[in-house]
C-alpha cells in the first residue's frame, strides 16, 4: 500500500507549481524548455494513471497471433516489420484482428500523449 499523495498528484502538483509559480519569473528564453519539461511530466503523470494492463493486453493479443511469447520490444519490432513489408495485406484470416491491435494501440497511445485529442474528437 502507498502513502497518499499518489506519484501522479504529486507530478500533477510538481507541474502546477512549475507552470503557475516558476514560469512567470523565467526569462522568456527558457519559457518553452519549461513547458516542454511539464508536458512530459504531464504524459508520466498519464502513464502511471493507466497503468500497464492495456499496453500487456495488446503484446498478449500479438504474442497469440504470432504463436509464440517474443518479449515486447522483439514482438512490436516484428509487428511493425511486418505492417510495413505489407504482411497482412493478402492474410484475411488476420485482418481483423491486426486492424483491431492498431485502433486499440492508437487509442492507449493517445490517452498517454495526447488526451486532448480523443477529447476534442469524441473519443473518450
């Protein structure tokens, strides 16, 4: 068990203080480094919020489809192989499921990076 705050209140605090506090009294030659440090922490922030379990779903499903446990970075690298040699192009039996992988990649990737985007898009 963890002791409250959580490490995402506090990188959500830590990013509050850092934009509301600190960037006022910056010179504007560093305003933009400071902003880009408090995105990143925004997007750790995100990542500790959901957690592993969609990203090991996905590497699960892909692991299942190859017939055999890769590793996540050998499975991802091999998917993207593939995508890009055009492998799934002529394999019906896969379509699906390899259209599914990528929406549901797509989709996790963005609520780490750009949440704002499902957001303004409708997908939330």
């Amino acid at each position: 068990m963890r002791d409250l705050p959580t490490g995402p209140s506090l990188l959500a605090l830590a990013r509050e203080v850092l934009l509301s506090d600190l960037l006022p009294l910056l010179p504007e030659q560093h305003r933009l480094e400071v902003r880009l440090v408090a995105n990143s922490m925004a997007i750790a922030e995100r990542e500790a919020v959901l957690g592993t379990g969609p990203a090991n779903q996905l590497l699960r499903e892909l692991e299942t489809m190859y017939g055999e446990a890769e590793g996540e970075p050998e499975v991802l690298s091999r998917f993207a192989r593939d995508l890009r040699a055009g492998v799934f192009e002529s394999s019906a039996p896969h379509d699906r499921a390899v259209r599914a992988i990528l929406w549901r990649l797509t989709i996790f990737k963005l609520r780490q990076a750009n949440p704002r985007f499902l957001a303004a898009n409708s997908f939330n």
